[in-house]
C-alpha cells in the first residue's frame, strides 16, 4: 500500500489532537494577572503535551520516510499509536488541573508509556516491511523510554511532580528525530 494516504490521515489526526488539546484551556475569569499564574501548572502540562505530540509527529516523519510500502497490520499499528496519542489532551487536562494529584499524573506517564509502546510496535511492524528501520540505536533508546515511563508512573505515586520531572526529561531526551 501506499504510504502518504496513512502519513496524511496521521497528520490529520495529530492536528486535531492539537487543536483539542488548546480547547481544553481557558482563559482566566478576570483581566487579573494573578489569575493567569494559577493557570501555570496547566500551561506548562500543556506546553509539555504539546512538545511530545510534536515530537511523535517529527519521529512518525522520520519513520514513514525510510519506508517504502505500508500492509494492513502497519495501518492498523499506525491507528493504534493514534488511539493512544488521542487520549493526550484528557491526560493533559486532568493533570494540568491536579498536578500536585498522584493519579492523574500517574495516568498521564501511562499514557505517555503507551505511546511509547505503540510507536516501537509500529516501527517493529515496518520493520518486517523494510529492514533498514529500526536501528539497534532507536530500539535501545525505545526501551530505555519506556523502562523510564513506568519509573514516572511509580514516582507519581510517591512524590508527582518527580514522576513530572521524568516526563519532562524523557521529552528532552526524544526532541531530536
């Protein structure tokens, strides 16, 4: 099959992922400045949501480049990195809302770990395809991700805002393709 039809419905579904995800925020009742600071920790959760929902979008890029053909389970590896990225802006606003709350900023790392194991599940399923993809780099860099999601998750238990911490970190970390 041909990969720009799933490159472009990705695109599609990353935009309106976005585009959720700055609907969810709203404005302060007053003109006030104090009010817009007790926004902040919904501000930077977004901010985050929204560096990681590029970056997907970059490395889903730099995927699908070195890809020549997409079969029937690729599409549906590919939906399922979507279905998890469509759950970003909820987890966003939840722990935007509370992120000093263990649960939902526990959630928002699963969530995250998800992602993470949807995109290698889709990387893997291209790999049958074209073996150039993905390098032993790339499946390392994977795994150590996704072994630092479920790290987050538990920190978010004990102490959130270092569970918060690593979700920030990790997106440092996969900021470059």
């Amino acid at each position: 099959m041909n990969k720009n039809r799933t490159e472009a419905f990705s695109d599609g579904v990353i935009a309106i992922i976005i585009t959720i995800m700055v609907l969810e925020l709203t404005p302060p009742a007053t003109p006030r400045l104090e009010e817009l600071g007790e926004l902040a920790p919904l501000l930077a959760r977004y901010l985050l949501s929204f560096v990681y929902v590029g970056i997907y979008w970059v490395n889903h890029h730099a995927l699908m480049a070195r890809v020549r053909g997409i079969d029937g389970a690729a599409l549906w590896a590919n939906l399922h990195l979507l279905f998890w990225m469509s759950l970003i802006p909820y987890v966003t606003a939840w722990a935007g809302e509370y992120p000093m709350a263990p649960v939902p900023v526990a959630l928002y790392g699963v969530i995250l770990m998800m992602c993470a194991l949807s995109f290698m599940l889709l990387s893997w399923r291209l790999d049958v395809a074209d073996a150039r993809i993905p390098s032993g780099e790339e499946r390392r860099k994977n795994g150590v991700s996704v072994l630092l999601y479920a790290v987050a998750v538990g920190l978010s238990f004990v102490y959130p805002p270092l569970g918060a911490a690593v979700h920030a970190g990790l997106a440092l970390f996969w900021i470059r393709p």
